[in-house]
C-alpha cells in the first residue's frame, strides 16, 4: 500500500490509500465496511472510512476525514493499517516513521 497526501486549495487535505499486486478494496458504504483501521503501540487508534478512488476504481481510495488521517499519522512513529481486500482477505500494511509528514501542516 502506498499513501498519497497532498494539499488541496481551500479543501485542505486529500489523502488516497493505493494498493498494489492487483488487490482491491472489498468495502462499500452499502453495508458500512468501507473502512480501514490504524493501529499503534499494540492499539486501535483510529479507523476512517473511505469512498472509490481515482475513476471509481477499487485499488484506490480516498479517506473521508483526511485530516483526522493525517494527524494520525503523524502522530506515531510506527503504525499499521487493516484493510480489507477481494482477492486476499483482510490486509495489514506496516509504516515506519512516515517523514515527509513531519512538521508539514
């Protein structure tokens, strides 16, 4: 998984979660899984939802509260990401110490 965050005009943030290998995001808002899960320490510390990425496809998604997102992930300096995927089942991507997030606002 890749995280793309960029700054954008009067919006603010946009952050889109990319997966690689042909894996594809299983959530929809229909039955409310279209979420993923943020872990640190040992702890769930947040879990954010998400909507289709570019051009509707399913390896990519954008994060509803991109902010909320991004201070989590400057806040820890090792965290990991749950997501669901169709082809592999449930995911755990690791990130260590994201830098070119520090001090960015």
């Amino acid at each position: 998984m890749f995280i793309r965050v960029r700054k954008v005009g009067r919006l603010g943030l946009e952050a889109c979660m990319i997966l690689g290998d042909g894996e594809q995001f299983a959530g929809n808002s229909f039955d409310s899984s279209n979420y993923v899960r943020v872990y640190a320490q040992g702890d769930e510390v947040g879990r954010f939802t998400y909507k289709p990425g570019v051009s509707k496809q399913t390896d990519s998604a954008f994060v509803q509260n991109p902010v909320a997102f991004v201070d989590c992930l400057r806040k820890y300096r090792s965290l990991k990401i749950e997501a669901t995927t169709f082809t592999s089942g449930t995911l755990v991507y690791s990130f260590d110490a994201i830098e070119a997030l520090k001090g960015k606002k």
